[in-house]
C-alpha cells in the first residue's frame, strides 16, 4: 500500500495536534518524530534539499540493507511491499534496480 503524495494540499491547523498525540502514543514500540514544513521561506528550502537528498538516500539504504534481494525481490513480500511504498510517484519497485 502506498502513502498518498498529498503535493501541497495544505495541512489543517488542528493536524498538528493529531500529530503530536500519534508520536507521544506509548503503544508505538519505535520513536519517531513528524516535522511539519509549512509555507516559509525555511520551509521551501527544506523540502527542496528533502527532494534532492531522499532519493539519494533510499538509493544507498536499498543497496546495503539488500532491498533488491532475497526476500526483497519476492512481490508482495513485507520487504518488498516496504521498499514500494519508498519510491516515487509513478515509478515502479523495480525501476532502480541494475
């Protein structure tokens, strides 16, 4: 199942709060943090370094943690199934692979 690219459909003020209470909830056995980018100036540029570095960054991660392997190339695998929901809009599990 894929994320949904939202683009910039703005982010409803009493999302935040939504948001806060999702990460303090104790059941989640992984901490995390959401980062909320807003309309600024700051923020536009953190989304564009975000844009630039992310696939850079996946690339390395799917290479070392072996995405493209073993279970990884199985579809439907939970290893595949994560390494789909990491690629881009329209492009497919496979399209990075060598």
């Amino acid at each position: 199942m894929r994320v949904p690219d939202l683009g910039s459909v703005p982010l409803p003020a009493d999302a935040v709060g939504l948001l806060e209470g999702i990460a303090s909830t104790r059941s989640i056995r992984q901490p995390f943090q959401f980062v909320v980018l807003t309309d600024g100036p700051k923020a536009q540029q953190a989304k564009s370094i975000i844009a630039e570095s992310a696939p850079e960054l996946w690339g390395g991660k799917r290479a070392s943690d072996g995405y493209d392997r073993g279970s990884g190339a199985v579809d439907g695998s939970p290893k595949a199934r994560m390494a789909a929901t990491m690629q881009p809009p329209g492009s497919t599990p496979w399209s990075n692979r060598s």
